[in-house]
C-alpha cells in the first residue's frame, strides 16, 4: 500500500491519516519490523498489529562478484517461486538495486535466462518493495536508484510496478528521486502509452535489440509477434513529444548477429528524426550461444551509427562471475 492507501484501510480502525504516514515511515523508510511508533497509543499499535500483515521474503542466497562488488541475492517467495535482485555498486559511496517484478518471464527474448524460465507469476507489490527493504537494510552505503531490469516483463505487471515505484519515490517510502528510477520493456506498446499518457517522473528505457521485424523476430520473438516494431517506434515517438526528451534505448549486442553496417544502417533509418539514446549492452549467455562483439565488431558498429546523432552509451553489465549480469538471472544459487 502507499501511504493514502494505508490511510484509507485504517481510518475505520480509528487511525488518523498523519499516524498512518509515520507507520509507513516506521515500516517502508526506517525498516522496522514492529509497530513500535513513537508517541503512539499502545492500544491504536495493537489494533494496526492485529489488522495489518507484513510478511516478507526469506534470502537463500546472496553472491558478491569480488571482481567489480556486484551482490545477486535470490528470494524465496511463500508459494516456492524463486526471483533475484542485484545491488550495483555506484562508484564508492551508493548503491542501485536491479530488482525482479515477475517469477520468471512470459516472452521468449532467445539471449535471456530468464525467458528460459518460463513464467511463474506476477509479484505482489509487497514482494517487490521487500527486496528492496532487505537489500537496501543490509547495505554499508545508501541505495538511491532502482531499476526494473531483473526477472520479468514490469510492463505485463503494470499496476503492482508503478505502486512499488510510488513507494520507492515517497519521501516516507524509498526517499529515491523518481528520476533514479528506471522501468525497463522490451516493448509492451499498450503500457508503453499508458505510462507516457500518466506522465510518471520515472525514467523508461526500452529494449529494441534489432531494427528490423526479421532481426527482432529472431531474438525478441513473442515481443516483435505482439507489439511489432511498428507500433513500438510510434509508441517512442509519442512518448519523447510528450516528455520533450530523448527515449532510452537499450540495444543487446551479440557478435556476428545484429551488430552489422546492415544493421546500423536499419537503425538509423528506423530511428530519424527521434531523439533517443542508446544504450549498448554486451550479450552475457552462459549458454555460450551467443557472444558479445569483439571490439573491433563494435566499434565499427558505433561509428556506423553517428549519422543518428544520438548519444550512444557502451553500458557496463557486472556480475559476471555471479550470474548477475544483464540476460543472467536464473534464479538459482
Ligand atoms: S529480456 Fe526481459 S522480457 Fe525478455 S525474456 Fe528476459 S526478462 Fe523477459
């Protein structure tokens, strides 16, 4: 619940709106497991207790990669299901959390562990929020991002993922800048629009991957089958005319497959006239199906892409050691 939410479920129970905010705080922003709030009736604290459920998410495993301080925890849920979040080290003094919105993932992107899975379920917003709290309440330096770039589609579990964005943003919640909150699709283009038209302070980045129906198809199948690049290219123009800034684009690089002059020239032709920015992320596949591009393959595909004027980003993706780079997470320890 965000803190109205909570408000509106206790004011029957004789709770006002203020002492609903600080039991909030107490909770979400302080951490506390109890209901200890101070300068608050004993009797009103037993009757949110006996009300009010906080359960949470038992940790089986955490991994630390020593080489660049990547940590991949993985969650149990109550029903089995398994998920995973990642605590990104941001230079020496914060953290972000890549965290999960779903059990496992209903598309099928073919360089992602994930979408071997299959799909479980939704998470409750509760279960997202809650991996938060664990990570952030055991962390040695603050953690002020977040990004919905773990298991799952955030888009196929709309609702629950802008709620557990609200909380994150509230200053009683995550207290995070909503501007450091980013919510990755690989191009869901009903919620896409719904999210432009709701005009949220959170950041979107979309996964495009290839630049042509051929090429997404080929990787991106079941989301190049429902939502064609098309639709998707007139979704990112509407949404950078509406926010009068440039889309984030991510783009999966994979050797020898979609990282050709063919490829850059579809790109940029795809892309005229729409202010994005692109983000380049090597493949990781442990499968070794696939495999990132040798410099030279990339740097001949980044100069292949100048005349899009566009930034262009070569994005770091660690954990490697650990499985918890981008197109990793498996849920298993
Ligand atoms: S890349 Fe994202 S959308 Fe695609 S299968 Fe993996 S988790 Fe699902």
């Amino acid at each position: 619940m965000t803190p109205a939410e909570l408000g509106e479920f206790l004011a029957p129970h004789g709770i006002s709106a203020v002492e609903a905010r600080r039991l909030f705080a107490h909770h979400v922003q302080h951490g506390r497991r109890n209901w200890d709030v101070k300068n608050l009736a004993r009797e009103k604290i037993a009757r949110v207790a006996a009300v009010v459920d906080t359960p949470t998410l038992e940790v089986i495993d955490r991994r630390r990669d020593p080489a660049d301080g990547f940590m991949k925890y993985l969650f149990a849920l109550a029903d089995g299901a398994r998920v995973e979040a990642v605590r990104i080290p941001i230079f020496d003094d914060k953290y972000t959390l890549c965290l999960s919105s779903q059990a496992g993932c209903p598309l099928d992107c073919v360089f992602c562990a994930t979408g071997r899975l299959g799909f479980a379920r939704n998470l409750a917003t509760w279960e997202i929020v809650e991996q938060l709290r664990i990570v952030r309440d055991e962390a040695d330096r603050p953690l002020r991002g977040v990004v919905f770039m773990g298991m799952g589609e955030p888009f196929l579990n709309y609702d629950n993922v802008i709620t557990a964005a609200r909380i994150f943003a509230d200053p009683s919640g995550g207290a995070i800048s909503g501007r450091a909150i980013t919510i990755s699709t690989s191009g869901v283009v009903p919620a896409i629009r719904r999210f432009t038209d709701e005009r949220h302070p959170y950041r979107l980045a979309i996964s495009l991957t290839g630049a042509t129906r051929a090429r997404r198809r080929s990787l991106m199948p079941a989301a190049e089958k429902t939502w064609p690049i098309d639709e998707l290219i007139d979704a990112v123009r509407a949404h950078a005319a509406a926010t009068r800034d440039r889309v984030t684009l991510e783009y999966v690089v994979i050797r020898g497959v979609n990282c050709g002059a063919d490829d850059a020239a579809a790109l940029c032709e795809l892309l005229r006239g729409i202010p994005v920015r692109l983000n380049l992320i090597d493949v990781n596949d442990a499968t070794g199906r696939f495999a990132p591009p040798s410099d030279d393959e990339r740097r001949a595909f980044i100069d292949a892409l100048q005349p899009l004027g566009a930034p262009i980003v070569r994005r770091y993706s660690g954990g490697k050691d650990v499985n918890a780079a981008c197109g990793m997470l498996a849920a298993t320890a």
